[in-house]
C-alpha cells in the first residue's frame, strides 16, 4: 500500500495547483483518489418506454419525425422542440438552451437522447442528444461529488490516469478465508468496476465487496476498543448466592418469559466476571424490565453491594420505589427513595444510612450524583432512560463506588443496527416477548373531522369506569401557542362531558407541584380524563387508562408516538389509541399506517429508521454514527451483522494477535490509535 499512500501529485498529470484543488477535497494521496467512489451512476442503456415510470431519467433511440423548431425567450434562453419516433411512439423531445443543435439534428436522422420522461405529455426534457445509432458506446457513467474547480469530468480522468499507473499496487485488505466464505471480488477488481461499470451485476458484487469492508473494519476498531476497555476495567466480580436469588424470582408475582430469562443470565454473567459490566438493555414498555433490575439488585445485594437505580423523573422514581419496595422488602432488603423533594432532617438520616451501608438500594432522580450522596460499597448502578441523562451525570454516578457494574435500560427501542453501531462498546440485551396475558392495543387512524365519533368512543369507556388520555402536540416554536391549544382542547373536553366525568389539564407552564397534583389525582381516578401538552412521563404506570387519543398525530415521530400509545393497556382491559391527523405528506400517511399495524417497537423502529434515516433518528445529527463511504446502515444491515460478528470473533481469536496473516489488520488498528505499538508483535 505504501506506493499508494504517495502524494497525489504522484499521478502524472496532477501538478500543483490541481492538487491544491483536490486536497480542498480531502484527497491528498493516490489512495485517498482511488476510493473517492461515484455517489451514483447515470445509466445510459436504451429503454423500452412502455417500462418506464413518469419522471423516470431515461435513454432512447428514434428517427426525427419533424423539423426542430427553436423558439427564443428572455436572454439568452431558447427552446428547441422536435418529434421523435421511437419504436412505435411518437415523442416529443425539449432541449433548452442549446440553439445551435437546429442545425445539427435532420429529418429522418437517428438520434440518441438522454432526459426526464413526462408521461403525461409523452416528452422528454432532454439533457443529452446525439446524432447517430448508438452514437454512445457506455451503458454507465460514474458520477463523484466535485468542490471547487474540480468538475465530475476531471475527476474522471484523474481517477482514470492513477488506475493505470498504480493499478497494479492495488493490494487485498480482507483475510482470505472471509473472501473465500462470502464469495467476495477481490480488491482490485472492485474498484476498478466502482469507477469503470461494466454491467449491473458486477457493480453489484463491486459493491456488495466495500459493503463488507467497510463495516468490517469500523467493527474490528469498535470490537477492540470493546476488549481493551474490558482488560483494563477491572471489575469487582460479584459472587451472589444463586440459592437465595432462585428463591427470589420463585416469588415473584409472575413468571419471567423466556426473554427476560436469557437477559437475566447474560447480566449475571457479567456481574460474576472480573470485568465491569458496560451493557445496555433493551425492552419495549412493559416488556419487563423493572423485573429484571430487581433481579440484579438482589444479586448486588447478596453478594454484598449496595445498588443505585437512577431514573429521569420523580413521578418515576417515587413509581420504581414503590414496586421494588413491593418486591424486595419481604426479603430484608432496604431500598430507599432520595428525590429533591425530600430534605431536612429526613435527608441527613438517610444519607447517614447510606453512606454506614444501612440501606441496600438507592432509587433517585440525579439527586443520586450530588456530592454528598456517599455510599459504603456501591456494586451495582441502574440508569433508566439512558438518553435522558448526559454522559457526565452517568460517569459521576459510576464513580461513587470502585468500578461498579453498569447497566443502561431504555424502553425507546433502538434499532439492533444502530445499537450494534453507536453503542459498540456496550454489549446490548434485548427482551423482545411481552408477558402472557398482556392485550395487544388496537390502534385507529382518523381524520379530525371525525370528531364526533371519536367522543362517543371516549364515552363508552368512561361509562364502563376506565379512564382516558388526550395529548395534544409539542409546538416548540411557541409556548403560547402550545399551552393554547392544549387550553382549548380541554374546553372542548369540559364542555362535552360536564357535570358527568372530571377533566384534568397538563402542560408545561405548571410548576412541578401543580403537575404532581394533576397526575396524582387522575391515578387516583378523581379526575377521569387527562388532557396533556408534555408528553406523559415515560414510565406512568396508570392501569384503569385504557384509551389514549393523540391530536396532529403526524407532528409526532413513530418512536414518540410509540411511547405515547405505551401509556395505556397496562391493565388486563382491552386497551385502545386513537390518531387524530390528516398527514398531506406520503411518508406521513405511512407512519399512521404503519402504528395501526404494529404494536412492536423494534419494528416500529426499524420502519422509522427507514423513513427518516439515521441521521434523524436521534432528533439531531448524531456524532456517533460513522460516515460510510458505500455502505448504509439502514439498507445493508445484514452484512453489518455479519462484519460484527466477525470482528468479535477475530478480536477474541489468538491467532489473531499472532498470525502473519492477520498483521495488515493490526498495523490498521495502530494507525487508528486502538493498539500500542507492542502489540504488533
């Protein structure tokens, strides 16, 4: 490779003000030339148009069927209008502002055009006309993103002036045994196709092989990043007492499914090992998760640890308290809740109880990572709803003990893709299996105008005693607006169920009290029906609620609306959620569709995922997700889950750490500053 790592002024007819002009590019050397592939291909094999879709970018052949007429219009701008036969249609062909072709193109001449196929009209608005059969000898042509001076032509030529010189220095960079298992062209010929397409299926394969290496080696620096990280934190290795934790989950008010089940093993393995664990978990609401933090708490316990459990929200917090309380006590076990709310005197006891390792397990909000909040012998940290919390307040967290295990639970279903890629570091858990019993929630999809009925439905299930949430949406652009509108729906929810069902209202101009007050009353079913702007905090456990209807429902993301629509169905009643929204968009009329089929959110997710894209996935542009040259994550997810598991498997082997074979690999892995320089050996 070292031929190639040359300067780019190695490439004859490259000079220095060229390669000014690619460097502003970010293409410094030969090689850095070689892998700036084509973003996308014009295809210029000839088309039937009876195949083709309106608006489709084609290439036909056919005589001229009438003289070129050219009409002028404003400076400089002119229209060139013809009839073509091709085949059996007669077309219109459109080029602008290119004069000069009237008397280029004669009667009953064959021409080649190339443009954008109006269906309607039967016209092409030509970009490229040439007089002649087949006056074109390509069927594709590479297309590369340009900066500057540099123009799509060039680029093509300098691509084509370092291929033939240094062509042959083109060395392979996968193991042979990958090459051979998944039938990969070898590096060379891929790229040659990449920037020369000869047909589709080779670009195919060309493509299918950059898939592979790409994510192959941003997993083999994720997989050891992952190993050294796990060498160099020690751990504490928790020996629990497997007999009494068996006869803990024997007790517990259900049984586990199988999902939670291997969850469960896998966070024991951890905690057993010498090494910290860093792992996330995964579940759908209601999947269970708070059952198996317990478990892992009373493992901490029994082998001696206290445990931290840290959640966003007080509603949350006070919520976990209480049902660990439920099912750890009887078993001699303390678990406290420490919130802003409380104070004084109460506070000074309970951290004197801590920090002396009087209390086992701690539930808080960040309350838990202020300064004075000191425990004896932390083994265990929870954090709920990771995301919620910065990376700082998780790391303060993790340093209030000597290398305590880790574990992040998140009910907002991540994408397996994007888990594997931007948490690929942590080992991640799924519990992807509801509990038996749960009913699925039936979900409806209706314009605004059906208002009426929607209200009638509401009745029904206020008449038979359940309760009801309206949420109404975000609009960050403006609070006013936002508290407005939320203002008049719970007026029209008044109005309409005076004197008989009790209406609460919530939004984001209530101070925390008033907001406590307002959830409190409606779990205590004093009021019937909730009327809300926030989104209903994550976790609300209200199981009388057995009916959401969420207004603008397209303003929401699947993810959001997901959770929303999580809220209710907590109980054994039928539950229902309704969406209000008239979507004007295709991909927002999907969305709606999509929530009325499933109830998965790790499908829901992969969906969302596919229509959004992962750059928005997160809300915002993500700096943890890795720019790929060829491969798309979403689109090429399999071969990511293959390149994982094939990274992991190298990284654990030994032969990987001595083999000749394998030192291309580990040289990579010290150039991206993952490996000292003794591990090369």
């Amino acid at each position: 490779m070292n031929m190639l790592n040359q300067s780019i002024t190695a490439v004859k007819g490259i000079g220095g003000e060229t390669a000014e002009a690619l460097a502003e590019m970010n293409l410094l050397t030969v090689k850095d030339l070689l892998e700036h592939f084509p973003y996308r291909y014009e295809d210029y094999r000839l088309k039937d148009l009876a195949e083709i879709k309106h608006d489709e970018r084609v290439t036909v052949e056919g005589k001229v069927h009438s003289e070129p007429s050219l009409v002028y219009y404003g400076r400089k701008r002119s229209r060139l209008t013809l009839r073509v036969l091709v085949d059996r249609y007669l077309i219109q062909a459109v080029v602008f502002n290119q004069p000069y072709l009237k008397n280029k193109v004669n009667l009953n001449e064959t021409v080649t055009i190339t443009g954008k196929w109006d269906q309607h009209r039967q016209t092409i608005t030509v970009n490229q006309l040439y007089t002649g059969e087949s006056a074109q000898n390509k069927d594709f042509e590479p297309v590369y993103a340009v900066k500057g001076k540099i123009t799509v032509k060039g680029i093509r030529r300098f691509i084509k002036l370092a291929f033939s010189q240094f062509g042959n220095e083109i060395a392979e960079t996968l193991p042979d045994h990958y090459m051979t298992a998944y039938r990969l062209m070898n590096r060379r010929d891929a790229l040659q196709i990449m920037h020369f397409p000869s047909g589709p299926n080779d670009m195919k394969q060309a493509r299918r092989r950059f898939v592979y290496e790409e994510f192959f080696y941003f997993q083999l620096k994720m997989q050891a990043l992952r190993k050294i990280e796990r060498e160099n934190s020690h751990g504490i290795g928790q020996h629990y007492e497997l007999a009494r934790l068996m006869k803990f989950i024997d007790s517990l008010p259900f049984s586990l499914t199988d999902a939670q089940k291997r969850v469960v093993n896998e966070i024991l393995a951890d905690m057993k090992s010498p090494y910290r664990m860093n792992r996330l978990l995964q579940g759908d609401v209601g999947s269970g998760k708070t059952a198996v933090a317990s478990i892992a708490l009373f493992a901490a316990k029994t082998a001696g640890y206290q445990g931290a459990l840290m959640v966003p929200t007080e509603i949350l917090a006070e919520q976990h308290a209480q049902s660990l309380t439920s099912l750890l006590e009887p078993f001699n076990i303390r678990c406290e809740l420490l919130t802003s709310s409380v104070k004084g005197k109460r506070r000074k006891q309970l951290l004197a109880a801590l920090q002396s390792g009087e209390i086992d397990i701690l539930i808080g909000t960040h309350a838990l990572i202020q300064e004075e909040v000191e425990f004896k012998k932390l083994g265990l940290v929870i954090t709920d709803e990771q995301h919620r919390f910065g990376v700082g307040q998780r790391r303060i967290l993790r340093e209030k003990g000597e290398s305590p295990d880790v574990l992040f639970m998140t009910a907002t279903p991540i994408p397996r893709t994007l888990a594997i890629t931007v948490f690929g570091e942590m080992d991640v858990s799924i519990i992807d299996e509801m509990p038996a019993g749960r009913k699925a929630i039936e979900t409806y999809w209706t314009k605004p105008d059906t208002l009426d009925r929607v209200l009638g439905f509401m009745e029904k299930e206020l008449s038979a005693g359940q309760q009801v949430y309206v949420i109404c949406p975000l609009i960050e652009e403006s609070d006013k607006l936002d508290v407005q509108n939320a203002i008049d729906v719970h007026a029209v929810m008044s109005h309409h169920f005076h004197g008989r069902y009790e209406a609460g209202l919530m939004h984001g101009r209530l101070n925390s009290e008033e907001k406590e007050k307002v959830m409190t009353d409606f779990s205590q079913n004093k009021v019937q029906l909730l009327v809300s702007t926030t989104v209903v905090e994550v976790g609300v456990n209200v199981p009388n609620a057995t009916m959401m209807v969420i207004y603008d429902a397209e303003r929401f993301g699947l993810a959001q609306l997901h959770q929303l629509r999580g809220r209710v169905g907590r109980g054994d009643k039928q539950s229902y959620c309704i969406l209000l929204a008239d979507p004007k968009s295709e991909v927002g009329k999907e969305r709606m569709k999509i929530m009325t089929e499933t109830n998965d959110g790790f499908v829901l997710s992969e969906k969302d995922l596919e229509l959004r894209g992962p750059g928005d996935f997160f809300g915002r542009k993500q700096s943890g997700l890795p720019e790929f040259k060829v491969a798309d994550m979403v689109h090429d997810y399999r071969a990511l889950e293959t390149a994982r598991n094939d990274a992991a498997l190298l990284i654990q082997s030994e032969e990987f750490w001595t083999k000749e074979e394998y030192l291309p690999l580990r040289v990579y892995l010290q150039e991206q500053g993952v490996l000292e320089g003794e591990k090369l050996d």
